[in-house]
C-alpha cells in the first residue's frame, strides 16, 4: 500500500499513530518505513512528535506544524494510554486565560521525562504522584488530558514559578466571567491535593482583582494561619500583608499586579 494511502486510512480514525502502526501497513523493512515517513514529514503531511510518535497535519493546514496548531494532538501523541495532564501555564493557555498564550508544553507525569521538546515546541515534564494527576483533570481530545479551569488556577497559586508570576495568576481571573468556573470546585481541588496555602494565595490574589465570589469561598474554607507569601520566589521583606488570608505581598496588591484599581 503507497504511503499516502496508508497515512488516508490511519486518519479516518485518528490523527495520531505509531511508527509500528504505520510500518505494519505496508510491505519492506523498519528503514524503508522510516524513509516514507521522513518524505511524508518533508512534504508536511505529518509531524514527528517524539521517536516512533507521529500526528497527521489537518486538511488545509499542511505546512503548518501540528504542536502549533492543537497542543493536545501531540501531547495525545506521545502520553496517551500513560498517566498524564497538560498543566500549569500551558493548561492556563488550552483554556485562552493567558493574555500571551505560552510555547512551552507543560505536562504532569508519575515519572520526569527527559524530553526538552516535543513537536518542534519547548517541553518540561512535571513529576507528581500517581493519586493526584487526574484530579480536576478534562479530556483535551486525541487522548490527551488537561488540567480543567478550576485545576489550573489552584495549581497556578500552588506553583507561581510554573505559570510565570502572580500576575500571570490575577490576568486568568479577569479573563473569566461569571459561570465560566465553580469556585466551590476549586475548593474541593485544594482539599484533594492537599494544598490549603494555595487556596488562601489564590482568595488574596482574587480579592485584589475583585473575584469577590472566589475570595469569599476562599475566605470561608481557609484553613491554617500561619504567613504565607504571595510568590515564594520574590525577592525582599514585604511591604503588605492581606489580613484576612494571611498572605504577605512584596507590594501593594494593585502595584504588584500592574492594575490601576481592582475591576468589579
């Protein structure tokens, strides 16, 4: 079977498929099946995500890399069948709450790994235990998982360094309207994972944005009072602390966020 025909078969069910799949479909050896999919691959019919991973690109977009296109085609293409969620910023991007949409493929696995890129784009393997992964977890499509709304904001005040700061945090909160999250979910996320200073990082950072909904929540299901600050990774003594989470801003909240006045 010629090597167009066999990529015609594979997409009328999947746009994803192994090397093995594609090499079982034709006659020759492991190196001729590796050279038809380089010329498929030059042609830019197909993506090479990861060894012996491969996507198909969509019909009226050949040229185009797929990664740039669906980051859940080819995190689909390499994790699915294996415990996995596209995460933190590059969750917070799958759902547009980045004002500057991320490059870097982001994903959460049992286990690190050693990958720097996946489809032509920057990857960072996340490791975190087996019990946690799919909690708060959605189907992103092609067999890939992503992080829902509510996970990724949690897991973005938990992890400020991996989403790229708080404002980062506080630009996704005013991106979202009302019935576009469940507060209630977000709380229930913290208490599964086990992280109740996120939850209060993430009630002072919503309080500064005017998320009253959110920081009420928050506010209601706090636990622990101890001082947290707002980025664990700023520099300096704080000049702020939000009194009723006890969390400890580097500046006044609106300064930090670059905001004029809280939005309502």
């Amino acid at each position: 079977m010629k090597s167009l025909d066999i990529i015609n078969k594979i997409a009328q069910r999947s746009q994803v498929f192994t090397f093995d799949e594609f090499a079982a479909s034709r006659k020759g050896s492991a190196t001729s099946a590796a050279n038809a999919l380089r010329v498929l691959a030059d042609m830019g019919i197909i993506d090479r995500v990861s060894r012996g991973a491969y996507v198909i690109r969509p019909i009226g977009r050949l040229g185009t890399n797929a990664a740039a296109e669906d980051i859940a085609l080819v995190v689909g293409a390499r994790f699915s069948g294996s415990l996995h969620r596209i995460a933190y910023a590059a969750a917070l991007s799958f759902h547009g709450l980045l004002t500057r949409p991320t490059n870097k493929i982001q994903v959460a696995t049992p286990r690190y790994v050693d990958m720097t890129e996946l489809g032509e784009r920057p990857f960072q393997s996340v490791a975190e235990s087996s019990t946690t992964i799919d909690t708060g977890a959605l189907d992103a499509g092609h067999g890939a998982r992503v992080s829902g709304v509510e996970r990724s904001l949690i897991d973005g005040a938990r992890r400020i360094d991996l989403v790229g700061g708080v404002s980062t945090i506080a630009d996704a909160l005013l991106r979202l309207g009302p019935g576009e999250y469940d507060p209630d979910v977000i709380v229930r996320c913290s208490s599964q994972l086990g992280i109740p200073g996120a939850l209060r990082r993430l009630g002072s950072i919503a309080r500064a944005v005017g998320q009253d909904t959110l920081a009420g929540i928050a506010f209601q299901a706090r636990r622990h009072r101890h001082l947290i600050p707002v980025d664990p990774h700023a520099l300096g003594e704080p000049i702020w602390v939000d009194p009723d989470f006890k969390v400890a801003w580097a500046q006044e909240p609106l300064d930090e966020l670059g905001l004029d006045r809280a939005p309502r």
